[in-house]
C-alpha cells in the first residue's frame, strides 16, 4: 500500500473519533453525565444580564457550566445540565424555567 493510501486510511478513521467541535463532548454524552437539564426559552433580545447571573450560579458554586442549545417550534432555548437534581431545583427556583425529562 503506497503512503497516500495510508494516509487516507488513517484520516477516515480519525474523522469517524472526532466530536462535532474540537474538543467538545456531543451532547447525548453530556446530558447522559449531567442528566438533570433545565430549559429556558431565550427572548428575543437575549438573556441579558440575567446569563450573567446564570454563570455566576455555577461559579458561586464551584460548577462548571454545561449547557447546549436547541430551536424547537421556533423557539431558541438554553440546556443547563446538573448531575444532580437538587442544583437543578434551585436553579429552577432562582431563574425559571423547566427541568426536562
């Protein structure tokens, strides 16, 4: 087998590795460790200072911030993920929100 062909052998296997963004996690593997998503719907002028407050409930707390987002019948959201459920119930209760099954 000439080296190109290697080459070429080895970067498809690499591509099949990858995650979707260079060193991010997908989010089936984030949400299957951080199991406890709240969903909240971003206005149209954004979330504003109040995603400021957001990450500073998870920097008071030691936390990293893990969150994704999705469009679902036309409407922009913002997942928060907690491993565990009493972090994601004071979230809830401090900024709204529901916590998705």
């Amino acid at each position: 087998m000439s080296t190109f062909g290697r080459k070429a052998d080895m970067s498809l296997i690499t591509i099949g590795a990858m995650t979707r963004y260079k060193g991010r996690s997908s989010s089936k593997i984030v949400e299957r460790a951080f199991p406890h998503v709240v969903e909240i719907a971003i206005p149209l002028g954004g979330l504003g200072k109040r995603l400021n407050d957001m990450r500073d409930f998870h920097l008071e707390r030691g936390l990293k911030s893990r969150t994704r987002s999705c469009r679902r019948e036309g409407h922009d959201y913002v997942r928060w993920c907690f491993a565990n459920a009493e972090l994601a119930k004071a979230f809830v209760d401090q900024f709204g929100g529901e916590v998705s099954p």
